[in-house]
C-alpha cells in the first residue's frame, strides 16, 4: 500500500526537520502553504525566528487549479526531484537545491529561495534584472547539451528517455500548446474581445500546418532533456542571481521547446508592458525586453557551440559545421514554439499576469491582441527567421 | 537464475513440439541448424517426411559471426519477438508469424516459410518478383503509420517507445552505418583497390557533415516502430508472397530509416548485377531494380497518404498539408539513409552477396566502386533530390 498522504503544515514541519540537512532541525517550528501554482502544495517551514529556512513540495493527485476531476500522476514529482538532480548536477549555480526526494509519497525538500523573487512578477511590476537572461541562457546551454547526443553515450541516453518519459504531463502540453487555442476547445477562456481574432486562428490553414509541425516535433524529437515548463514563472532571480525551479514536465524533447519558451514569456512581458506601467517606464522595458530576448539566445548558441566544439564525444557529430547547421534547426524551432507559447498564454487554458495583470479592459484587449498576432507570425514565419536581428526586425514591425 | 540455455538440435525438436501449435506434434523428428546470419541460431524442424514445419530461433550471447569477444544482449530475442507481434497485428499479409516466444530462453517459433526465398538470393541470381516491391512498400506503410503520432496515442506510444529502446542493437547501427566507414577502423574491410576512394571518404567535409545529420536524426527522431534492418536478406518472397523477418533492430527511429535501408538494398543489387549476370541480363535487371525502387517508393506514399488521410488521430496533426509536408521530410531521410547503406555494406564490417557474390575481382572492384559513388551522392545531394523521379534520373546520370 502506498505511503501516500496529503501533508499538513505540521507533516511538512516533521519532515523539513528530518531531510532539511538543518545542523539543528529542532529550530524549524512552522509552515505555511504558499502554492500559487496549478498542481501542488507548497510549504515554506519556519524557523522560531519566523525566517523560511526549506520548502517542502508535495504533488497533489489532481490538477490543483481544477479540482479532484483532472486526475494526475504523482510520479510527476519523481519526475521533477530527478530532472533537477541531472540539471543541478549539470548546472548548480542556476538549478534550485533538491535536499530530498520520496517518489511514493510525492515530496521533495528543497533549498529555501525567500531572497528571491518570481522573475514574472518582477518583469510585471517593471523591475529589471540585467544578467538574468544571460543567466537563463547559461543554465539552457549547460543543461541541454549535457543530455543530448553530443554529450551523453547513446545507450545511457536511451535509458534516461525511459527514465524522464512523462507521459501525463507532456499530454497537457500536447493539448494545451498544439491543439486546443486552434480548435472551440472547452479548456479556452479568453475576453469576449478577442473572439473575432480566435475564430480567425481557427480557420488558418498556414497556422495550423505550421503548428502541426511544431507539436510532432514535441512528440518525436528527443533531443536532450528539457525543463519543459521554463516560463518567466518557474525562474526565481535576485541580485545577480537565477535559479530554474518546477520542474515536473521534464522530458527528452525538442531542445527549440525550452529556449522558444523562454523567448515566449519574455515576449508576453513585451507584449504587456505597455498596459501594466506608465508610457516611458513601457519603452524602456520593452527594450530592454528585446534586449533580453538577444542576449538570452546570443549566449546559449554561443555557450552551446563552445561546449560542442570542447566536448563533444560522438565522433559523427563532432565534424566541423555540424553543431552550427543542427543550432539552426534549433532556432527554428525555438521560434515557432515561442509563438505557441504567446497564443495559448493569451487564449488557452493558463493564462500569465504579464497580460491578465492588466486593469483596464480595452488596454488589456489591445496588449492580447499584439500577443496573438506577433504569436501567429513568429509561428507561420519560423523558417524564414533566419536569425536573432531578423527576429528583431519583425518584432518591431508588428509594433 | 535464468533458465538460458544454448538450444541442441534435439531441444529445438521438443521446443516445437511444445509450442509449434502444430495439430500432430510428435510428427516433429529432426532439426537442422541453418543460421547463416550474424547474430543467431536457426532450426528448421522437420516432420517423419523430412518437411520442414517450423522454425526455432533463439538468440545467442555473442555476435556469432565475430565471436565470444562481442557479447550482445539476449534481450534482442523479446524485442524481435515484439516487433514481429506488432508489426504482424498491423500487416499480418507481409510479417512472418509467430507461434510462440520466450525472453528467458531466447527463443521463438515462427511460421515455417521453406517455399519462400531470400530475396537478396534471388535479386542475386537475377529473379525477379514483380510483386515485391508493391508489398514491401504496403508493409513499411502500414505499419510505420500505425505507430507513428498520426495513429498511436502519444501516452502509448511512450510506453512503446521505452518496450523498444533496444540499445545495444542501435548501437551496431549506430556505428555501423554512420561512424566506421568515415574513418580508419578496425570493423571495416574492403579490397585494397578500393583504397583510394575509402580514403576520400574519409575527408570529404561536406559528407560527413551529411552523415552527421542522419545519426544524429537516427538517434533522436523516434517517428515509428520501425523494423530496423530491413535489408532484402531480412525478406522473404514467393510467387506473389512477402514476408518480413528478422527484426531484433526494432526500435522507435525516423521512418526514413527503414525505407532508405529498403531503397539502398535495391541499389546495392543494381550497383552489382553487371558482375553477377550477363551483359544483357543485368541491363534489364538494372532497369527493374530502379522500377522497383520507383513503386517501392510511390506504393508506400500513397498507402501512408491513404492512411494519414482516413486514420489520424491526432487532431493536430490532421490539418490538411501536413502529411504531405512530414512524407518530404521522410523522403529526404530514405535518400540519405539509403546512401549510407550503399557505403557501409561496401567497405564497412557487413557486406553482401550483391557486391561479394561477383567474382572477377576487377569486376567487383568495379561494382563495389560504383556503389561508393552513387551513396556518396545520395547522402550529399539528398535534400536536393525532391522527388522519386529526380532519384532516377541521378542515378542513371551516376551510370
């Protein structure tokens, strides 16, 4: 029978103090649940000084923001404390600390990141990290090529696949990125403003064609293990400092899905921007926003190729010109799937506060319908981007 | 402790007779050991008429052709068993039959196909199946369609994906076909007068970037259940009659694969007909081998388009265009993976007896030449070479 129960603040108190690796876990006295998120219980626990000292994680058997009637799998957790021992094995200064992990009773302790910030709610209020993008793109660098075919023995690989397959949860993003904003899809909401130009998505052919690829690709290509939830809202940044956190839809997949959503979240700030602070303080950010956008692919492909040249170890793919044509590919993809990523924020079932932060209504309409658009574009016109300034350019068209 | 044992002719008899689901068992008497292959034994079991009824396959510990030196998983036999089971269910007409497996022992009874031939023997001697071809393409279409996304359910087809990892037999393939014959190894061997031409190969830039991207598309492209070694040695014909066996290489790769390995074999007999038959003979033989590979090709687009059209159930993927649109993507694949097989079974550790079977040496140097030429174009100028009729005309440009 499974060990599995749904911790209370004192569970969560009682379990800190044995996994926190705390010199003296008797300090830790309370716990208050913070989750925000959609799937889990979230404690921060206490020290008799009220400081938060660790995070207790716990994955509930349901979709949280649902309710008990969307079942999911608790080995979502396994998943998780898994995919960030690999990542934080492979990039420790930018992956949050797992302490302690139990499959069966689907809870992870991990390191206590009250220092830091969300990075989506500091890009909502306006407030600017200048070396978190560069950062980003370290932490994607490292943690993709490590686990893809230049680096990882081809056997290993194959086993790892199994080990991340994550059936459950790459369904919701199946559903949620490539199929639902493009069909009358029960799981949408979006402002009755926004119908017109929904029900145009729902007729484009070129859209779909483009997006069809875009989701077979997710289905089939198992290219390194990815994050595979790597939004604005899984990254806690400070000072100088970032940390990816959540996890749970790790799996080995297209390496274009994790750096187009990066590309995405920051483009759904840009987007916002102009509705969530005043007209000088928007300009800026939204340029520095490109600005971000630059840096955080300049450095991964610049970072990745370093790391392909150096240690590369299959000898097929480390022929000259081979990680640079393959990058290509991988900026294709990032650019597509960072357009799926700005309509099904604006359209889909989950939404960001970049837009729905924003209080008056028709701003807020406007901010979704430069989100749609440039998501269309960047999605139809993928293969015709040939590169970063390209990007630029067409961004700045659209407005 | 497992109960593997290597199986004698006698256990091979009493095998059958156990699980040959044959009406009168002890009809069975005899057995004789027939495996010419690399990888395994193979009894013919014979009843009191001397009439071969089933076979028995099991695998052996080693590659057999090499030796006790290159030990390889028997873990081959359940995946071989596996992907004939499925393959069978999805196009029972072209898969040999299984009567029973057992990973434990390694070993399976299959369907007794004695009144069938080798096809690559029979492309050899010059005989030609005008059905083959036509059916060769009906099971590649049938069943890569079936378990590719357009069909399978993407949380099945993860769980089906981890069944076939099959990593020690990827691994053959893997540096088999796109890692030894680009550079000095041991495994490799070929004539001396081919020297010349190997050492080309070795530092032609352009291909070996070429051959870069197909392994790495081998390594993570997992498109389909794909046979894995369907070479015209691991296909039996009659009259009307195709049956695919030996398929231990099953895995989940990039649907291209197996119709390049198709088409490659194809040219491998065209590359060698003007050494095994007569002036006149190999010329018409020529001509049919590329009116194989033509309907080989063509049957199988339009069987996957049929299926595509009719039975996708993936909603996304349904969008008109993409079939079509994936099938170039998986045409482009074929050419390039058929020129790998044309390079590596000329100077890589596998050959055949379209090349070796030709006996005048400068004949066979001269055949063996052509077939280095033509893979070498194919791997290069796949992505240029759009269509089926565009193949043929390069080829016979190639001469």
């Amino acid at each position: 029978m499974s060990r599995y129960r749904t911790f209370t603040a004192a569970d969560a108190v009682e379990y800190a103090r044995q996994h926190g690796q705390l010199a003296e876990p008797q300090e830790l006295v309370s716990a208050d649940e913070i989750g925000d998120g959609n799937l889990n219980l979230v404690f921060k626990v206490r020290d008799r000084a009220g400081v938060s000292r660790v995070i207790v994680k716990q994955a509930l058997p349901y979709v949280r923001c649902v309710g008990e009637s969307w079942p999911l799998t608790l080995d979502r957790a396994r998943i998780e404390a898994e995919t960030l021992l690999v990542h934080g094995a492979l990039c420790p200064r930018h992956t949050v600390q797992v302490l302690h992990h139990d499959s069966e009773l689907a809870v992870m302790v991990q390191e206590d990141l009250s220092d830091h910030h969300i990075w989506r709610s500091e890009l909502v209020k306006g407030r600017y990290y200048p070396l978190a993008a560069g950062q980003l793109a370290e932490y994607l660098a490292k943690t993709l090529f490590h686990t893809s075919d230049f680096y990882q023995a081809a056997q290993e690989k194959k086993a790892e696949v199994s080990r991340f397959a994550n059936p459950e949860l790459c369904q919701i993003t199946e559903d949620l990125f490539f199929t639902d904003p493009y069909i009358d899809h029960e799981r949408n909401h979006f402002d009755e403003a926004l119908l017109p130009q929904v029900r145009e998505l729902r007729t484009d052919a070129a859209l779909k064609l483009a997006v069809a690829e875009l989701k077979h690709h997710f289905l089939s290509k198992a290219e390194a293990l990815l994050h595979g939830d790597i939004h604005s809202g899984s990254i806690f940044v400070a000072e100088g400092k970032l940390k990816a956190i959540d996890a749970e839809f790790g799996f080995y997949g297209p390496i274009g899905f994790d750096i187009g959503t990066a590309l995405g979240n920051l483009l759904l700030n840009y987007c916002g921007l102009p509705g969530l602070v005043g007209l000088r303080e928007a300009a800026a950010g939204r340029e520095q926003r490109l600005q971000d956008i630059r840096e955080l692919w300049l450095i991964f492909a610049d970072r990745f190729l370093m790391l392909c040249h150096q240690h590369t170890r299959d000898a097929a793919l480390a022929v000259p010109g081979y990680a640079e044509q393959f990058l290509q590919h991988v900026w294709q993809d990032a650019v597509g799937y960072a357009g799926t990523e700005l309509v099904r924020r604006t359209i889909g079932l989950a939404h960001v506060a970049d837009l729905e932060g924003i209080s008056d209504p028709e701003m807020r309409a406007e901010c979704q319908r430069s989100a749609l658009s440039l998501g269309r574009m960047l999605i139809v016109n993928a293969a015709q981007i040939e590169h970063i300034d390209a990007l630029l350019v067409r961004i700045r068209q659209q407005g």
